[in-house]
C-alpha cells in the first residue's frame, strides 16, 4: 500500500503487520508509524409497511443491481442509526418513514458490515424512485420477488418482520442459525 503523506514529497509505505499492543495484523507506515484500520462498516436501514404491504426498491447500483431490497445503505458520520434509514428512505425511495423499533442486527463478516435494520411505516403512500433505484413498489406478502432478492438480510429482515408483525414490543433478531450472508435463499418462506 502506497499513500502520499499531505503537504509532503515522500511516500509512506505500508506493512502488514501486528502493531504494539494490539493482537491483529494492520497495515502499518514504515515512515512515521501511522496505522490503517480497516474496520466493519455499519449499513442502516428498515422494513418499511403501509397497510400490510412491503416497500421495497429495485437496485440502480452494483452489486446486484436490478434486484430487490429494503432502502438501506451505509451510515454516515454525525447521525444517528435511526437517522440514517430515515435517510436512505429518502435517498433510495423518496419516502419519509416513520421507525417504530429495532428490527434487528445482522452480521455479514465475509464484506465487514454491521447491518441494523428498523421496524418502521410508511404514513402515506407517497414515493418514487432515488437516484439508486431502478423502481420503487409496495408489494403485499405473496408478492414480494423471492426469487430476485439482492441480498440474504433482504430475506432474513422480511420473514423475522413477519414472525413479529403485530407485536408492539420485541426483542431484536440476529443472524438466522448457521447463517452468515454467503447464500441466497431460492425460495419463499
């Protein structure tokens, strides 16, 4: 890794290797001991309901573009979880959501990501495509493309939703038993 220092003529380089005190090898600058930690990142966002239907986007952007999701996406610095899938609402289906609770937190370790993934409702049907998606639908249960999900947490964040869809209170859901991301399901639950 080759990275040159602001305001400096030399080029730091970097070696992976464990630093002092720490147990995990890092990518470390020989120059002047600066350390690179490349860390999980957090994506947010919710399963949004308007009377009993799902929304739900068409991917504009790789990966897996074309196929359905849930508006989520990264989180940004200076908001707040709850803030930032209201803001991929937005982004993603121009819908304001209102979050009702935590959904759940899943864990994809093959890419690095946290996902955290809300109940919330959509007050009004009124939505449209972002720049991200390709469409944007509410689609009742035995509608929803089971088939063209971009995503395992897509599957997983929908049927733990509707295992609990009239609870008013819940514990969150994790990670479905042995599961870790690297598989679609083919099917409907």
């Amino acid at each position: 890794m080759k990275h040159r220092e602001p305001g400096s003529e030399h080029e730091l380089k970097f070696r992976h290797r464990v630093p002092v005190g720490d147990s995990l090898a890092r990518d470390i600058c020989d120059h002047c001991g600066f350390i690179y930690y490349d860390n999980p990142r957090i994506v947010v966002g919710s399963v949004v309901t308007h009377d009993g239907r799902f929304l739900m986007c068409r991917r504009a952007i790789e990966p897996r573009r074309g196929f359905w999701t849930l508006p989520a996406g990264f989180m940004e610095h200076g908001e707040t979880t709850a803030d930032g899938a209201r803001r991929e609402a937005r982004e993603e289906a121009n819908a304001d959501i209102r979050i009702r609770d935590l959904l759940a937190v899943y864990n994809i370790p093959r890419i690095g990501q946290v996902q955290i993934m809300y109940r919330a409702e959509l007050d009004s049907p009124q939505f449209s495509a972002g720049p991200e998606s390709l469409e944007v639908r509410l689609f009742g249960w035995d509608e929803i493309p089971w088939t063209e999900l971009a995503f395992p947490s897509v599957h997983w964040a929908l049927t733990q939703f509707r295992s609990v869809i009239d609870q008013g209170v819940i514990a969150p859901f994790s990670n479905p038993e042995g599961e870790n991301g690297n598989a679609l399901p083919r099917s409907a639950p």
